[in-house]
C-alpha cells in the first residue's frame, strides 16, 4: 500500500484521456519551475555581489528575447487551449443511447432515481461499459454531483436540469463527493459509485422490491392532479396532446420557439409560458410537486413517443 | 564595475515626519500620507492576526479525518472567516495602503497625494467596515465561504451574513477611494521631468491597481446590496422559486472576483521590480515590456470571470471564449518572471531579506501561474474545479506571490520608514522559514486536489490523511515564520541601528531623501532628468 | 473675505499651483463617476437578464407605473441641468447672484424629484401592494393588468424589486446631490466659491449631470417598456 494516494483510479473512459493532459501540463510546470528556479539559483550564485558597493554594467533589454519569450509561450497555451477544449466538449456531450438515470441533490443527500424504479441514497449502482447520462436538480442550494475516479463533476443547480455523463470502465466502489458547499452537512454529502457487472447489475434492479419505474409514477400523478383533463381536453378550452411532444420544437404565444427538452417539460409544469394557438389557462403546479415528482412526470411524457409521431391540432 | 557611495556613519535626522508632531490627535487626524501608511499597517496586521487564527485552527482540525477539534458547524465559520478577512481586510488593503501610501508620492516627487483628506477618510471607512466585521465574527460569525454564493447565502443560511455583508460593503468604499486618490496623485503630481516612462514600475502596478479598484469594487458593493435586500426581504432576485436566477448572482460576483485577485498580485509584482533592481542594482530588463504587461493585466482581467464558471451550466461557447482569454492572461505575467530574471543575469546580486524574498516570490509565483493553466483550461477544469488543487493554486499565488512580495517590501523599505535597520540574519532565516514552511503546507494540496479531496470539507475519507498531516506540519512553520518578522520588527523600530538615508544602495527618489523623510518629502521639488534605476551608463546594450 | 472677493484662491499644500489643483479635483470627480457607473451597471445587468426571461411580467408590470410622474421627473431633471450648466457658467464669469439663484434653481427641482416621489409615487405604490418585501398583493385594475399581459405574480415582484432598487438608489444619489448644492450654497454666501473656487461648481455639476444622465435611462428601461395602448 502507499503511504498516500497520488492519482484517483482511472475508471471510466474519459479518465486515460483527462490524465494524459493532465501529465503534459504537470510536465510542463515541472519543466519551467525548474528551468526558473535553476536560472534564479545559478545567476544567484553567480553574479552574486562580492564588494558591498559595487554596481554590475547595465544592460537595457533585448527585443528578440521579448518576443521570443512571449510568442513560445503564447502557443504553447492556444495548443493547451485546443487539445483541452476539445476534451472538455466530449467530456460534456453523452452518447445518443446513454442510459439515463436521475439525481436529486438536498440539504444534505443525494436522492438518485433509476427510470426503473429503484431509489438510491447516496449511493449509484451503474453497470460498467455502458453510457450513463445524469440528468440533476437541487431542491434548495447548489450543489455538485463529483466522482473523481470518473474525472467528472457537475454542478446541481435549482429551478434547472444540469446533467453529466460517463462509461464507467472498472467494477468496483468510488467516492462520490459533494463539490459545491452548500452548508453544514456539506462535508458529509458524500457517498459511493458502485459499477456492477452488466448482469450483477440487472439482478441488483430486479432485487429492488415493489418498486414502480417512474414513468409509470408519474402516470400515476397525472391523473391525479388532474392533467388529463386538458391534456389532451376537449372543445376550446383543451390543451396540446403530449403525445410526442418530447423532443420536439415548441412554438410559444410570445413568438420564441423552445426545444422540448427535460428542462422545457420541467418548467412547463412549475411556471408555464402560453404555447401558439392554446389559451393561456395551465395552472403552475409550483410548491405542489418536489423534484422527484416533477421528475417522474418528465419521465411518463418521455416515453409518450418520439416527435415522428406527433398529430397536429385539428 | 563602478560603485554607489555607501554611508559609513549615518545618523537621524533631526526632524521627520514621525517626531514632526506628538500626541494622539496628530495620528488620528493627520493627512500625512506616510503617517496613514502607519495607521493602515496596524490595523490590517490586526485583521492579518485574525485571518492565521482561523487558519491555524482550520489545519488543526484537518489533522484528524473525522475533525479533530470542531464541529462542520463551526469549521464552515473558520474557513469562511479566514477567506472573507485575509481577501477584504488584509491582502486587499496590504501593498496597496502601506507600501502605496507611503511610497507614491515620494517616488514621484510629490508632497503628498491629491487628496490627504480623503486619504484619511478612507482608512476611518475601512476601520469602520472592519469592526462591523469582526463584530459580525464575534456574534456568530458566518458560514457561507467567502463566495457568498445564492441560494446559500440569501435564503438557507443562518448566520450573520447580513452584518457580514455589511462590513464589506463599508470597507469596500475605503478601497475605491483610495484607488481614485492614486490615479489622480500619479496623472497629475508627477515633479518636473517625471515622464510615465521615468516612472519606477511600482508605481506602474499601483496605477493599473488602483483601475481597477475604481472599476471592479463598485460591482461587489452592489452585489452585497443585493444580497442583503434578498436576505431581509426575500423578493426573488436569486431564488429560483420566485424566478430568480442565482447563477446571475455568480456572474455579478466574479465580474467582480477576477479583477480583485489581479489587485491582490499586480501590486506584489511592482514590489518585486523594485526589489530586484535594488537587490541587483540594475535597470529591470524590459522595462517598458514589464510596465506595459502591468496595464494589460489589468485589462484583459475584466474579460475572464467565467473561468470560475465552467461548470454552472453556462453556455459551453462563452466558457470557451473565457478560457482562451484566461490563457491570454497568463502571458504578460510570464513575461514578467522572464524579465525579473533576465536582470538578475549579470547583477550585483545581494542576499539581504529584500532580495530572498523576491527570489521566492519568482519561483513560487511560477508555480502558482502555471498551476493556473490547468484551471483555465476546460478539460482540466472539471475534475480539479473545487477541489484542493484549486485551493493550493491560489496559496500559491497569494501567500507564495503577494505575500512575499508585501514582506519583501516591508524589509526593503523598512529603513527609509522607521529610519532604523532590521537585523538581517533573523530575516534571512524567518524567510527560509516561510519558504520551506509554505511549500510543505501547499505542495500536498496538488496532491489532495488531484486525488479529488474536495475543498471546504470539515471531514474526510481516511486516506487522505497522511497529506492533510504534511500540509498541517508546514503550517506551523509557516506561523513562526510569520511571527519572527513582527518580534524583530517591533525591536528594531525602538533599538534597530540607524540606517541612513540610503542604507541599499539603491537608485530612486525615496533614497534621495532621509531616513526617516521630512513631513512634506522633499526640502525641493526635485527635477527628474534620468530613466528609472540609472544605476549607470548602458553599457551591454544587446538585440 | 476681502482676500476671496479679490480673486486670491487657497491652493492646499500638496499641490505646486491652482491649476494643478484644479485639474487634480476635476479629474477625481471624473474617476468617481466612473466608478458611479459601474455600481449602477450591476443592476443595469440583473434588470437586463430578467427583463429578457420575462418579458410579459415587465410589460405588465412597466404599464402599472405611473408614466406621468416619470415624464415629469424627465422634464423636472432635464431643466434641473440646464440651470445647473448655467450656474457654472456664473460662477466662471463671477457672477455670485446670477450663481445663486441657478443654485436654488436646482435645489428646487432635485428637491421637489426627491418629495414628490416619496410622497406621492412611492407611497400610491404602496396603497395599491406592489412593494416586494413588504406588501406584495396586486388587486383589482392592477391584477387585471397583469393577467391581460399573462404574466406571471413572481416575475412581476421581481420587475417591481430591479423597479424599486434603481430608482431607490438613484434617488439616494439625488439626496446627495441636493445636500452638495446646499453646501455650494452655503460656499458661495462665504465668498469661497466666485473668489477663484469655481471648479467646486463644475464639479458639482458633473456629479449632477450624471445623476439626471442615470434617470435618462431609467425612464425608457421602466417606465415605457411595451409602449402605450
């Protein structure tokens, strides 16, 4: 065993990648530090002052070495620029068949939701080699939702879906941490990412017991706060069928035009704008539903069907 | 090589500027700029007292994993504490209204700066600000980090954030008044002949300094407004309930943050040409390069305060723009070091406290900068945002860069203050002490950060403990390098030996004048007719 | 006082000479309104943000201000200027009389900005319940106001907190307006200010010109967003 851990394991697909930069740039300190401390040290030494008042011969400047040490290192940073822009672009945009499971963030826990059903706290279960996508809200502060063997964070804000991804490539039990303080139980916001083998992963969800998948949790709460009245209704008073309105592109009252997305679905229920041709009369459903509900709901409206299958308005 | 005229016997004068006038309304309602230097230097030493306390038991507690002395509870307060006090009321204030107040104006050949009365005002705004803010401490202190972010600190926190705020805000006003006092003294009483290329590069920095005091502090004082009216009246401005957005408040902060973290280091880095070119009795190579990165500093750190944004959620083509500009920044400071380098080739290097000091600072700010390059970048940015690594990056560059260089300026400019010489090999040793201790508390948090410890954390996974002990042990000597320098310069100020108007050697207006200088600076108006450093003829001219 | 009345200025020590002293207390006012700038330019981006998230509720809420008390400010502060410009121009020809009377002028009018909003806008906003904080609760012309543009309570609060905030803020600084051209006042009886002084008047008038500079945004920004039916 070590005396102290100097890298986090490498677990996921991004972490190789994220390292290698990580050592050129480590690399690259190294290398200037020493090449300045060991200038400092040796003119130090050197030129050091042998009379108490002496004065060395003056010297004002030299143009080539200004620019020259001025233009290296201006490219050596576009090209640290490049290569790391583009780690961080493929660190932020998952695969289209991720699968997707859901994470609440509260004063002081993490409430993770698999579509499936089963509910976790402060722990995820992921089966390895397979592209997951968090999509995450907070119900109070900010907090960030960190699992540094996966080299990955990303901060959980409220009234927004924020979402990150990984392939997790090793089994095994990593930390998860809280990244952004969020107050007194900050420090105990932590838990654990266990990657299961595919399928010790599917026996796990399967042990879950009575558990209902969120789509159909939130079938549940849509009829039971009354949405399919007007979704859809009847006569002039009916709203938009949601049937595969996911994903598609929403025209508003107000002239903008809105992606169907998590987010657009989310806010649609908690403060919702007048879509072109509808009355404005929905009702925010705001201090009625927590996350995990609103969650549930983005879930049943999900799986309602893909845009292709959308009727238009009679 | 030719030789300066050191003085062999040299005595006090008769009449100076701390002897002029006695009493302790001739201190409290004095408008003489290096009497309020004074005044500024004890108080913020004060606060400075306070923010290592903090610090000191913060590493304590991170001895043991499961926390060795506190509750999270009161380690939030602690880390909050220390960033709030050592960033408002001690680093911001440090150079700047020590070093700056007492050196601008000689160092141009003024009298005093353009407003004395307001310069006076200032300080009274900042003790004002700063005891509303230590009472804030003493009633419960606030535990929102120094960040302040929203929802946290308007809706969810406890504590005294509001009276916190209000401390501040208050001592923010004393920081902008002294910034527009500066860019005023140095635009328009400049002695004849004192050209903006004659100028020493102190004050360079303390011009591009004081811009951005003008432009970034108003934004913080209205940010903490803001804060405070949401506290009390909680009407939705940040809190997403009520269709407020709390990145927005982010965004005001950092507007504001980036900028500040520029005051905290351009002025450090003023001190350094001065000490170099005294310590090397030689012209700063690259003059103009080093006074021209100085002002773009300052301008291009307006652009970048997404980079502490990357993972909000902002829009993924802005992060980028702020990332290329934050690489764009770290460029003039690079030439910075090259330059300070470049003139220690072929110098009369001396190995007094000054130029030790300035010695770290070139090899620790170096590190520290260059670690910054891993934050600015994007791709690095998400698994080190956050974490120690983070935390060991800004040490770096605040204690291994502006505090050496604000201790290194005390050193050097201590003679020509207090007209007495400090003893020299306890300074040489209590800045090896610093050196070693510093690098063995900050070193491990590369470490810490890269690992993923997060920071803010009152407890933590075991195996991080070994490296928690390490960065522990370095602290402790870090405090008694810290603690040495007060002790002797405390002697030295009643019993140190008589050092003459120029016990250096060094070229500048304020070697011209005694030790300790007369009340109004100078008997005459001096006429400048040479460069900056004209320690002599150029006579290597390269390139 | 004879000194003054013959023209002899009192140049403070630190400086060599009147003019320097001059250019050193124009400039610093230059620099405090910069500073000015930025302090309101964070509101300025708060209010920029939420006005585009939500611009029915701006809409709704900007048309239950009262246009006609903002038109007034406009013309009160744009005349408030004027006299103030001519007062400087008095006190450089050293015209005490003409000086006061401009003064008073504009005291008048900050003055009257500064009561006529609290007394009567301000307090008929808090009649109707649209102070955020305090008694938030629009009813009857004004609920219908903001259902007609279906907006939402919240965003309206907020719309009515930047409302308050800006021009809360603004009025502080004619506050501080008024009580520097009190103390010009004052000066000038003393015969401080025509002796040789008169760049405290130019000063003066810089700050007040920015101050009317501010409201000439805030207007259009608050008060006329969405037009008038």
């Amino acid at each position: 065993m070590h005396l102290f851990p100097i890298r986090p394991p490498e677990a996921s697909t991004l972490a190789p990648q994220w390292d290698h930069l990580f050592y050129f740039l480590t690399l690259l300190t190294v290398f200037f530090s020493t090449l300045i401390f060991a200038l400092v040290f040796y003119f130090a030494i050197k030129y050091r002052r042998r009379q108490k008042d002496e004065v060395p011969p003056q010297n004002e400047g030299n143009l080539i070495l200004e620019l020259g040490w001025t233009i290296i290192p201006s490219i050596i940073c576009v090209f640290i620029f490049g290569w790391s822009s583009q780690l961080f672009m493929r660190s932020q945009r998952p695969p289209a068949a991720s699968t997707e499971i859901f994470v609440v963030g509260k004063q002081w826990m993490w409430k993770v939701q698999h579509p499936e059903g089963p509910r976790e706290i402060n722990q995820l279960h992921v089966p390895v080699g397979v592209p997951i996508k968090l999509t995450m809200t907070s119900e109070d502060v900010i907090h960030d939702f960190g699992i540094p063997a996966f080299r990955i964070k990303k901060d959980v804000v409220p009234g927004i879906y924020s979402t990150e991804w990984f392939t997790a490539t090793a089994t095994g039990e990593y930390h998860l941490f809280c990244d952004q303080y969020c107050g007194m139980g900050h420090s105990h916001m932590a838990g654990t990412v266990v990657v299961m083998k595919p399928e010790d992963y599917e026996r796990w969800l399967t042990s879950q017991m009575n558990v209902k998948p969120m789509a159909a949790e939130g079938e549940r709460l849509f009829g039971q706060l009354g949405c399919n009245t007007c979704h859809p209704g009847q006569g002039k008073n009916a709203g938009p069928s949601l049937q595969g309105l996911f994903g598609s592109q929403v025209k508003l009252q107000n002239g903008q035009t809105l992606a169907a997305d998590e987010g657009f679905i989310r806010q649609a229920i908690l403060g919702p704008q007048a879509v072109a041709g509808y009355p404005a009369l929905m009702p925010t459903f705001q201090g009625q539903l927590n996350e995990e509900e609103v969650l549930e709901l983005v879930a049943y409206i999900k799986s309602l069907g893909p845009p292709a299958e959308r009727k238009t308005k009679p | 090589m030719s030789t300066v005229a050191l003085e062999t016997t040299p005595t006090l004068p008769e009449v100076h500027y701390l002897n002029a006038d006695y009493g302790w309304r001739s201190w409290l309602f004095t408008t003489d700029h290096k009497r309020i230097a004074w005044l500024y230097l004890i108080s913020i030493t004060f606060m400075f007292a306070i923010g290592g306390l903090s610090a000191t038991l913060m590493r304590l507690n991170l001895i043991e994993p499961s926390g060795l002395l506190f509750e999270p509870a009161s380690y939030n307060k602690l880390f909050t504490a220390h960033g709030l006090v050592m960033i408002f009321f001690f680093l911001t204030q440090s150079i700047p209204t020590v070093l700056g107040n007492f050196l601008i104006p000689i160092m141009i050949g003024a009298r005093d700066v353009a407003f004395p009365k307001l310069n006076l005002l200032s300080w009274y705004i900042y003790v004002l600000g700063a005891t509303i803010f230590v009472l804030s401490l003493l009633t419960g202190g606030v535990d929102t980090g120094w960040t302040l972010y929203t929802p946290l600190s308007t809706t969810y926190a406890n504590t005294n954030v509001l009276s916190a705020t209000v401390g501040i805000f208050i001592a923010g006003f004393s920081s902008i008044l002294t910034g527009l006092n500066f860019i005023v003294t140095i635009h328009k009483m400049r002695a004849p002949g004192m050209t903006w290329f004659r100028l020493p590069l102190f004050i360079w920095s303390m011009y591009a300094t004081s811009v951005i005091f003008v432009l970034a502090m108003p934004v913080i004082a209205i940010t903490l407004a803001l804060i405070a009216l949401e506290r009390v009246w909680h009407v939705g401005i940040f809190d997403p309930g009520l269709g407020g957005d709390p990145i927005l408040f982010q965004h005001l902060f950092w507007f504001f943050g980036h900028p500040e973290v520029y005051i905290l280091i351009l002025p450090s880095m003023g001190v350094i040409s001065e000490l170099v070119a005294a310590g090397c009795r030689k012209r700063i190579f690259g003059y103009s390069f080093v006074a021209f990165s100085s002002v773009s500093i300052a301008a291009i750190s307006f652009m970048v305060w997404g980079h502490h944004m990357f993972l909000t959620g902002q829009s993924v083509y802005a992060g980028l723009v702020f990332s290329a500009l934050s690489f764009a920044v770290a460029i003039p400071s690079a030439v910075k070091i090259f330059n300070w380098t470049a003139t220690m080739h072929k110098g009369s290097v001396s190995y007094d406290a000054p130029m030790l000091y300035a010695i770290g600072f070139i090899g620790l700010f170096t590190i520290g900068g260059l670690t910054g390059l891993f934050l600015a970048s994007m791709g690095t940015d998400v698994h080190l945002h956050d974490t120690y690594f983070v935390v060991a990056h800004f040490h770096y560059v605040m204690v291994g860069g502006a505090i050496m260089g604000y201790l290194g300026g005390l050193h050097l400019w201590w003679p020509k203050m207090t007209g007495r010489l400090y003893p020299e090999a306890w300074a040489r040793f209590a800045c090896l002490l610093v050196f070693v201790g510093f690098n063995l508390t900050f070193g491990p948090q590369f470490i810490l950060g890269y690992v993923g410890m997060p920071r803010r954390y009152a407890v933590y996974p075991a195996e991080f403990q070994v490296l928690n002990v390490l960065s522990s042990a370095g602290a402790s000597i870090l405090a008694v390098g810290y603690v040495i320098p007060l002790i002797y310069f405390i002697w030295s100020a009643l019993k140190g030996p008589i050092a003459g108007p120029n016990p250096w050697g060094a070229k500048g207006l304020e070697w011209t004048i005694a030790s300790p200088p007369p009340t109004h600076n100078f008997e005459r108006t001096p006429i400048v007719t040479e460069e900056a450093y004209a320690y002599g003829p150029e006579e290597a001219h390269v390139g | 006082m004879s000194a003054e009345a013959h023209g002899a200025t009192l140049v403070a020590e630190q400086f060599d000479d009147f003019e320097q002293q001059k250019h050193a207390d124009t400039f610093g006012m230059w620099i405090f309104l910069a500073t000015e700038v930025l302090f309101f330019g964070g509101l300025f981006c708060g209010y920029s943000l939420y006005r585009n998230l939500y611009f029915e509720a701006f809409t709704a809420g900007s048309h239950l201000l009262k246009i006609e008390y903002g038109a007034f400010y406009t013309l009160l502060l744009i005349c408030s200027s004027l006299t103030m410009a001519l007062g400087v121009r008095a006190s450089m020809l050293r015209r005490p009389t003409s000086l006061t009377v401009y003064l008073i002028l504009t005291w008048i009018m900050g003055a009257a900005f500064v009561y006529i909003k609290l007394r009567y806008e301000w307090y008929g906003d808090y009649l109707e319940g649209l102070v955020p904080g305090l008694n938030f609760a629009p009813h009857g012309e004004s609920l219908e106001i903001i259902n007609r543009f279906h907006a939402t309570l919240p965003h309206v609060g907020l719309f009515f907190i930047f409302y308050f905030c800006m021009t809360g803020v603004h009025a502080l600084h004619m506050v501080v307006g008024v009580g520097l051209l009190t103390t010009l006042l004052i000066f000038t009886r003393q015969g401080k200010v025509t002796g040789g002084n008169y760049n405290w008047v130019e000063i003066v008038g810089l700050y007040w010109h920015f101050v009317d500079i501010v409201w000439i945004f805030l207007f259009p920004l608050l008060y006329l967003i969405g037009g008038r039916y």
